[in-house]
C-alpha cells in the first residue's frame, strides 16, 4: 500500500498523539472538563504567539480570523494599508474592501518583502490611517516577511498592525509583544499540526480599545462575546471540541521542544531546501526566504502542474503549485508542523526521480548530498 506524504504548506501532517486525541470520546463543552482544556490550551497559545495578550479561539479557517480582525477593530470608511506581494496579501484587501474600508494597496513585487521605508513613506503621505495589514510568510511566494521593522512604524501610533501568520506560526519567527503586533492570526492546519477547522488571533490592549468604536456588522465573529467568554475560560459559542482536544497536545508537543528549539530546526530545514534545490541546478523563487516553505523554480519546458500531480498520483507525494501569475512556474515545499528532515530527504528523492523523468538532465543524488551537508555537516 502506497504511504501518503503530506508535504504541502497546509494541510501539514497530524502526530499520531494528535490523532489520538482527536479521536477521544466527545464531551461536552459547557463542563468543567472542557474548561480544564480549554484553560491549558489559552495558556500554551499565549507562549506560542509570544504574547501576554488573550488569544482567542474561533471554529473557521484562518480566513474566519483574518475577517475577524477587520469587522472588529474598524469602521466603514476607515483608511487602511495593507501589504500585497502574493495571493494571501491581497486576501487582506479584499476582505477590507467586502466590509467598506479605504484600502491603500501597497503591491510588493511577488518574491521580495516590502521595504520598511516605503510602508513609512505612504504611511506618512497619508493622513489619518486606522491599519496595517501585511503576512508574516506570504505561502503563495514563500517569503517572509520583517515584522519586526514593520513594527516600529505604528509602535506609539493610533495604527493597528495585523498580521497573517497563517502559515508562518511556528516557524518563522515572530514576537507578537515584543515587535509591537496588535493582532496576529493563525490557523490550526500548518504549524499547530491539525485538520483544518480552528482558527486563532492575538489581540492586544489598543486593539481592545479599537473594538470600543468599531461599527461593522458582526455576529459570530464578534470579539466582545469572545473576550467575555475567555476570561471564564469559555466560549460564546460550539467550540470545535475534538480539534481543541487535540490542540492541548500538540501545543504540548510543540513546547516540549521549544521555540527557540523549533524555529532552529526549521530554520535549517529551509535552508538544507534551498541548497537542494539550487545543487541540481534549479533557482529557489523568493529573494527573502521563508522558514515555513521553499518555493522553487522549475525548468522552463516542465509545468509544475505537472510535477505535483505526477508526485500526488504516482508517489503518493503531495507538494503544491503555484497561484495566480505562478500557476506552472513554481513547486513549493513545505518544512513546517511534523514534517522532519527524513520527509525532507524523501519529497527530494522522488522529486528528482519525477523531473529526471520528464527529461531534465543533472547529478542523481545530488539534492540529497546537499540536504544530509547542510543538515549533518
């Protein structure tokens, strides 16, 4: 029977601790149990976000909490800035745009990071701004981008800065507190290591402030409720039981380890990519690369379409493409979550097999020597 490896920037692969407790026998939320849970699982998200600030759990995709951030802290009419170098950047804009907000668009070539003195720049020539919407690693080009910078520009101002770290939480670095982040947002699918369905998002004292004045339409997705309920260690609503089950072991799991510890390992495993890629002779896409996911250039007479369905049906490999101006330029391969760097050696191996096939000369082997160099040297 052919294995499935999971190699994608989300979905990532679930531990089978996880699974395990995901498959536990369901209890009721409004209990003392649950609560005893749920208490855990707030507590170990705020060391994981690196915040002293609620971190607040909602049943959706990451994007339920993108929108959230939105229809919570600002008003119809409120000028914004958000950051667009990918499809995930321009997610941003387009939920402002949905809800009435003045959306300065800042596009970033795809591939590179925004410059810190440009986002100050239009900050200053425009009067009045409520937000700064941008990505920690924008999945669609697998950059990453300096938060840290970013976050200087509104330290001290009346601007929120909200940040996707969808994909990159977990492994790119991020000091929500520290780097002045108002708002982060994750999702339960990439680096926290579960099925898709459970959303997360950081909120600090002058985005509490913000929600005082907010008057979009909210109802599920209402922070207030959300905020009330965390302080009892509840929620104003079904929570999505199983998956916060099977969050308090994967965050225990990602603890145990240790951040500094993680975001290392990854970091070398971004790195042992990108040698492997370059060694039989291909470009790796963004010229500031992420820790979550590579993404890589592919010959100019091969689709990646092509390779990722050859890989998927052939090999049981699930890799991703690319989007939007990228569709059949581009592979990427994900190092985050429980994905390890034996998985890293063996999506190689398969992938040179896959494009030695399709008639793309270079070294067999030598993507492998390159990742067991840099991992083991």
């Amino acid at each position: 029977m052919k294995r499935k490896i999971l190699m994608t920037p989300g979905p990532s692969p679930v531990p089978a601790k996880v699974r395990e407790a995901l498959a536990a026998e369901m209890i009721h939320h409004r209990t003392t149990e649950f609560q005893e849970i749920l208490a855990n699982v707030h507590k170990d998200l705020k060391t994981v976000f690196c915040t002293d600030n609620p971190v607040v759990l909602l049943a959706s995709s990451g994007t339920g909490a993108m929108e959230t951030a939105i229809v919570n802290l600002f008003s119809k009419g409120d000028k914004v800035i958000t950051v667009s170098g990918g499809k995930f950047g321009e997610r941003w804009a387009e939920i402002a745009r949905a809800y009435g907000l003045d959306v300065i668009e800042m596009q970033v070539q795809w591939g590179t990071s925004p410059d810190p003195l440009e986002v100050e720049k239009i900050i200053k020539e425009n009067k009045g701004v409520k937000g700064l919407f941008t990505t920690l690693c924008e999945t669609s080009t697998a950059t990453v981008y300096d938060i840290e910078a970013l976050g200087r520009l509104t330290a001290g101002t009346d601007i929120l800065f909200v940040v996707d770290a969808i994909s990159g939480m977990g492994q790119d670095k991020l000091l929500t507190d520290k780097w002045n982040v108002d708002v982060v947002v994750s999702g339960s699918q990439k680096g926290f290591m579960l099925p898709p369905g459970l959303a997360c998002l950081s909120v600090s004292e002058k985005a509490r402030k913000a929600m005082e004045t907010s008057d979009l339409p909210k109802y599920y997705f209402n922070l207030k409720k959300a905020l009330k309920s965390y302080a009892k260690d509840d929620t104003p609503w079904t929570p999505a039981v199983s998956l916060i089950i099977g969050m308090q072991v994967a965050l225990e799991m990602i603890l145990n380890d240790g951040l500094e510890n993680r975001w290392d390992q990854f970091n070398l495993m971004a790195k042992a990519a990108r040698a492997a890629a370059e060694a039989i002779g291909l470009k790796v896409y963004s010229q500031r690369p992420s820790d979550s996911v590579t993404a890589i250039v592919m010959p100019d007479d091969i689709k990646s379409g092509d390779i990722v369905k050859t890989l998927r049906t052939q090999e049981g490999m699930s890799i991703a493409g690319g989007q939007g101006d990228l569709k059949n330029r581009i592979i990427r391969i994900a190092h985050m979550g429980w994905i390890n760097q034996q998985d890293l050696i063996e999506c190689f191996s398969l992938l040179e097999k896959v494009l030695y096939q399709q008639g793309y000369k270079f070294e067999l082997g030598a993507s492998l020597k390159k990742i067991q160099e840099v991992i083991y040297g």
